[in-house]
C-alpha cells in the first residue's frame, strides 16, 4: 500500500516531473540519465532528511525553509524561461543543452523540491511499513521504497519526454510546446509552493 501511495504522491505532476519531461524532449533518454541521476541523489537526500525527522528542522528554521525555497522557485523559473525559448529543431541536443539543464540545477531542484517535501511529510507519517511506528527500520524501510519508487516513476517521465522529442513539429507548433512546457514549469512550482 505504501508503495502504491508513494506511486500516486511522487509521480504526480510537479516541478520535477515538468523538468524530466522537458530535458527527455531536449536531449533524448540517455543525454538526460545524468539530469536524471543527479535529481535523484538531491531526492534521496530529501527523502532522508524526512524519514530522519529533520523536516522538523525546517519547520524551526522558517529562514532555511524559505531560503530553500527561493532557491528552488527561482531555478524553475529559470529553467521555464530555457524551456519556453529553447531553438527549434536541429540545435537540439549540443552544447546548448548542457548549459540549460546543468546539473547542480537538477541537484537543487531535488533536494529543495517543496512538493517532494509534502509528500514525504505525508508518507512517513501516514503509513508504519515496518512496526514499530517511528522506529529506524520503519523509517530506513520508507525511505528505501520512496527512493525506489522514484527511481522507477522519473525515469518513466524521462522516457516520455523523449518520446515527445522524437515528434516532429512545425516550427509554430514546436514553439507552442515549449512555452507550454515552460508555463508547466511555472504552474507546477507555483502549486507546489501554495
């Protein structure tokens, strides 16, 4: 139950899943791995940071939090701009993209992802996966199906922004798609931070 719950909360669209899909489109399944990998780790470190309690932190330091926060909204943004103004076509896939989706942007995005923070509040303190509730193999058993269960959900995001990457489009229409991917971008984070 838990993994199925873990499924729903972490899969469902936010700023993460917006980013995977837009870095499938622009560089392809395997030049988006690294993106991938590294929002991952930033994820895991999240995810421990709440099996662990320290969210609690968070909450007794509003500065950190907010700091955290500012961090994270303004890579998105960031990021949507790149999304929303990426070229047409053939450039896709050069040294362009490495510099739009830098990898300390994946890092930030998954360890200051203020919507993986709530559904990690939710999990962990909903479901007792190992008894006793609130010991460290409860705790240790949570935090490896999150990882597990990202691992899974984000790279099936990954996959099909790939796939949307293998459509062809009129320049018109490819522009269309990237200022509303970019416009996902903001809505997701604009969700996530409300």
């Amino acid at each position: 139950m838990f993994a199925v719950a873990a499924a729903a909360l972490l899969g469902s669209p936010g700023p993460g899943i917006a980013a995977l899909l837009a870095v499938g489109r622009a560089r392809g399944l395997f030049g988006g791995i690294g993106y991938l990998a590294t929002m991952q780790i930033g994820l895991a470190i999240a995810a421990g940071l709440s099996a662990a309690g320290l969210v609690g932190i968070l909450r007794a330091l509003p500065w950190l939090r907010h700091l955290l926060t500012i961090v994270s909204a303004l890579y998105l943004l960031w990021l949507a701009w790149q999304v929303a103004t990426a070229p047409l076509g053939g450039e896709i896939g050069g040294a362009g993209e490495q510099a739009r989706f830098p990898l300390w942007g994946a890092f930030t995005l998954g360890i200051a992802n203020p919507k993986a923070y709530l559904a990690f509040a939710s999990l962990f303190g909903s479901f007792v996966v190992v008894p006793p509730a609130g010991g460290i193999a409860d705790a240790m058993a949570k935090w490896l199906l999150c990882v597990a269960v990202m691992a899974v959900v984000d790279f099936a995001w990954l996959l099909a922004g790939a796939w949307l990457g293998r459509i062809t489009l009129a320049p018109k229409a490819e522009r269309r798609m990237n200022v509303g991917m970019g416009l996902s971008i903001v809505a997701a984070c604009a969700l996530a931070l409300t």
